[in-house]
C-alpha cells in the first residue's frame, strides 16, 4: 500500500449542476411546507463537523415518511440533480457537502421507532431516530442498544458511515449489529435488504453494501438492528498514568489477555487539561485510561481487579471506580466533553479531524509517533483513542483564515494516516471516507479495488445522483 506523496488537497473541483425550475415547481407541488429554498435552511444543511467551506445545497426536502424520500428522488432521477441524505450534520469528513449543489434530503422527521422485538433482541427504526432516543425508548425493556460514536448521531447516519465509538471493542460496530434496511435506491425504487434472522446465505450481502455507502449508493429509509440485554452490573474506573507510552501498553496487555473489557479510552494530558477548564473537573493532568465493564458482579469485580494490576504494573495510579449511573456519566464527562473543550480552547477555531485504525499490536508504534509529530508542529490538537480496537482520533485546531496552519495540519494528518497504512492499518477506522480521505482510500484498497467501488456505484445510480463526490473520484 503506497499512501500519496503530498497532502491531499482537499476538494475535488467543483462542479455545480444546475436546479432547473422545473424541478423547483415539482417538488414544491409535491411536498409544499416541507421544501424550502430559503438561504438559512440551505446553510445549515451545507455544513457538518468537517473544516470544509462548500456552497449550500440549492434546496432542501424535509422528508416525513419512505414515500416522500421515494417521490423526492425520482423527481431528481428525471432532471439528473444530485441529492445528498442528510440525518443531525454530525459527521466529521464532509459526507453531507453539496459538492455537485442539487437537494438536501433531511430525514431528521423520520423518527419513529417502527418495532421492538424484545424476544430476538431487535428493533426496527426510521433512520432519523438518534442513538440517545432509541435507548431511552427501550430501556424499560431491559435492552440497550450499545453503539456509541460520541454525538447523538441518528441510526440511519451511523449506518451509512459504518460507525462505531466507544463500545466497539465489545460489541462491535454498526457492520456487526445491522441486520436488515429498508433503502430507496437512485431511481427512487423501494428496497429491503436482509431480515430480522441471525444470519442468511441468501444472495449477495446488500445490507453489508449499503452500510458504509455514505449515501451513494442508496437512501437508508429503515433499519432492523442488534440491541443487547442490560449488563446485570456495570463499573467504570478512570487511571491516569506517566506517559501515553505506559497507558496504551496497558491496553494491549488487557487486550491481548482476552479480559472482556466494554470500554477503554485514551485522553492524553492535552485534551485533559482542555476538559478540567470547559467541564469544571479536577482530574490529574495526565495521559488517562477511562475503562467500563459489564458483567455480572462477580465478573466486573474480577475484570477491574485484573485491570487494575495490569495498570499498575506500567505505573498507573490514581484509580478511581463508579458503579451507579450517576457516577459514571461524571467520570465518563471527560471523553464526552473532549471534542467541545478543545474547540472552546482556541475560539473561532476549526477542527481538521482524523481518526486512523491499526492493529493493535502496532497501536503503540503508529500513536507515539504521531504524537511527536503534533508537538513538534506547534499545532494545537486533542487526542482521544477507542484503543481498545487499535482506533484513534487527532483534531488540529486551526485557525480557518490561516493557511499555513491549514497546510501543516494536512500534513501532521497525510503523515498520520500514512503511517497507519505502513503498519497494516486503515485510513479512517470509523469516521468514513467523505471528502477528505478519498486518495488514502486508493492508497490502501489498491486501484482494482477502487475501481470495483466505481463499477457498483455507476451500476446502480448511472446519473451520479446520489451523494455525488464522495468515497472517489468518478
């Protein structure tokens, strides 16, 4: 795998196809207050999380049901306009950015919860339901649905970018607990892919296809997922240790001895000392393990006690445990809080963000490095890391109007991710692919890859309508 040469320089060129009045008559015809062509509306669906400065949609259709997203795309399949799915605008890498303008399809309205089948340990849901709405839906159930990328993103937009989070490393992703979708495709037919069984030998795996699609290939409109009986006991524990060194080894010990842990997050002292500021904490100033088990009582106990010895042995120390919600909604605050303490930490900033997955025996390798980079660059950042799973996340705070700045984050991230394709590694272990990585995407899936990915896409959406100019290059 061969990464590129220089940083990717960041926005394919851009190429706004016309909105013809036609299709403006036709889909205010058809959908009345719910299209809009106002300047605030179009704005705010022509930005997420990502630094990227983009020209707003040309129109957005607030779709209330699988019947309006169907009528909203064929109408743009007739004048070949571009429409971009659109759920909370969490997303960190552009994916929701009108590149090619055309319509914003907010499905934010969609948020029913269609089933709950306690029984088989699934629910079906409308993809503008959040994750935070669906536990506090099924909690009288004694289920919870356990992932958790950080934002109360919606479950249609976990599932276009195949995200994941904090309980990834026992639980999974949204690959592993994503059984069934409902999907409108690019001439606004309605598809199903899977069903609510265990598993299936029938045919091509299309949910599999559609999760992680960002949006191009179809428009998620449903979805059936895994949720999971409620640990009969849960503990959670914080430690602070000497250096980032000492507390990813720590990681990969409990790891690599099979301690069925739910949760491990690294903070390192940086963003630390970003949170104590923005959240009013006194936690110590150093590289932290923030650490969650589930199990019954006994099994908790015998997990932290095993943990906690593993910590101490590469000088962990200021052990701290909470086993009621209360106290574990304070402890976890500092990994919640991360991302808006370190933007307050320099206001006005933006925030290149970029998370990178390795194996993780590799994890300690490809993190210090990185880490010494940042420093060295005089760049502000914060560091967060799933490294349970070998995933982890930098953020550059720039300043937007600076573009050197700009230039020398690109290039602490081109060298990052670079980094992580050497070792074996991916170049965005949940974040997805959007805009920003579509050239580490060559480098690590190899041409022929690539052009596979081209293949399906213009098999089954020949205009280029949905979600133009994301993933690769056409």
């Amino acid at each position: 795998m061969n990464a590129p040469t220089a940083p990717q320089h960041l926005l394919p060129t851009i190429a706004i196809r016309a909105m013809p009045a036609a299709l403006v008559d036709a889909l205010q015809a058809r959908f009345g207050k719910q299209f809009s062509t106002a300047m605030a509306v179009r704005e705010h669906h022509g930005r997420d999380e990502s630094s990227f400065s983009v020209p707003p949609p040309a129109a957005v259709v607030f779709a209330e049901s699988t019947a309006d997203v169907a009528d909203a795309v064929k109408l743009a399949s007739d004048y070949a306009v571009p429409v971009i799915p659109f759920g909370v605008g969490s997303s960190l890498e552009g994916h929701l950015l009108a590149v090619q303008g055309g319509i914003s399809l907010d499905v934010s309205r969609m948020n029913a919860i269609l089933s709950v089948n306690a029984d088989d340990l699934t629910v079906t849901v409308q993809p503008g339901v959040t994750r935070k709405q669906l536990n506090e839906a099924i909690k009288d159930t004694g289920l919870f649905f356990p992932i958790d990328p950080g934002a109360d993103a919606s479950i249609g937009g976990m599932c276009a970018t195949r995200a994941s989070g904090t309980n990834a490393v026992r639980y999974g992703t949204m690959r592993e607990n994503v059984l069934a979708l409902e999907v409108v495709t690019a001439s606004g037919e309605v598809i199903y892919t899977g069903t609510r069984a265990k598993k299936s030998s029938a045919g091509y795996d299309l949910t599999r296809l559609m999760v992680g699609s960002e949006g191009t290939l179809g428009v998620i409109t449903a979805a059936t997922v895994k949720v999971y009986p409620l640990p009969e006991a849960i503990s959670a524990a914080i430690c602070s240790f000497p250096s980032i060194e000492a507390a990813v080894r720590s990681t990969i010990q409990v790891i690599q001895l099979g301690v069925p842990i739910a949760r491990v997050e690294l903070i390192d002292a940086n963003t630390v000392r970003m949170v104590n500021t923005y959240a009013k904490l006194g936690l110590r100033e150093e590289p932290l393990l923030l650490m969650e088990f589930h199990g019954s009582p006994t099994g908790v106990k015998e997990q932290a006690e095993l943990v906690q010895e593993i910590a101490t042995d590469h000088g962990g120390q200021a052990f701290e445990w909470a086993s009621t919600p209360e106290e574990r909604t304070r402890l976890w605050t500092a990994r919640h809080n991360a991302y808006f303490a370190a933007v307050q930490s320099r206001p006005g900033c933006k925030v290149i963000s970029t998370d990178t997955c390795v194996p993780i025996s590799r994890l300690a390798d490809c993190l210090l490095d990185s880490v010494t980079e940042a420093d060295a660059s005089g760049i502000p950042y914060f560091l967060v890391g799933h490294v349970g799973d070998g995933n982890f996340h930098f953020g550059y705070l720039i300043d937007p109007d600076n573009t050197e700045e700009r230039e020398k984050a690109e290039q602490l991230n081109h060298a990052l991710v670079s980094r992580a394709l050497a070792l074996e590694g991916t170049c965005t272990g949940e974040h997805g692919v959007g805009l920003h990585k579509m050239d580490f995407l060559l480098a690590e899936t190899g041409a022929g890859a690539v052009a596979m990915m081209r293949a399906i896409k213009q098999a089954l959406d020949p205009q280029n309508i949905l979600n133009p100019g994301k993933i690769f290059r056409l």
